[in-house]
C-alpha cells in the first residue's frame, strides 16, 4: 500500500480513485502523517432472482375479468339511469 500527501491527492484525485477502485488502496498523509485510508468499497449486493412461475396455478382470472362491475362503474361516472 502507497502513502501519497495531501497536495499530491488533489493534483492526481481521479486516478488515485480509479486505482482504489480496481482494488488498489493508498494512505493519504499531511506532513508525511497517515490521516486516511482510502479502499474500494463492497460491490452492491445483487437483488435475488425472483421465480418466475412459483405461483402457477394458484391464481386464477375471472373470464369477465374486463368487463367485471362494469353496470356498477358506469352508474358512479353516469349516475343512475332514469327512463
């Protein structure tokens, strides 16, 4: 691991970030003192794959899934039909 001062970490930042990032961690001192240490952090944990299908089977759609309530919803838009 390389130690590198503060005045050297601005001037060259990007490339010292993308070295921590590829794994390669350094010190940063002020006045040849280690203040910090800068590591590449942990990769984000994948989200779980999801099962496509694990409920196969168990739901079912109404056929008149499009068409259910429909008398119900036209009178609350329409109101109620008067002839």
């Amino acid at each position: 691991m390389h130690t590198v001062n503060i005045h050297e970490a601005k001037t060259h930042l990007s490339r010292l970030v993308e070295q921590a990032a590829q794994g390669e961690s350094f010190i940063i001192a002020k006045a040849g003192k280690p203040m910090v240490k800068v590591t590449p952090i942990d990769p984000p944990t994948p989200a779980p794959k999801r099962r496509m299908g694990f409920m196969a089977g168990m739901i079912r759609v109404p056929d008149d899934f499009d068409t259910m309530f429909q008398d119900e919803i036209e009178k609350m838009f329409y109101g109620e039909e008067t002839e």
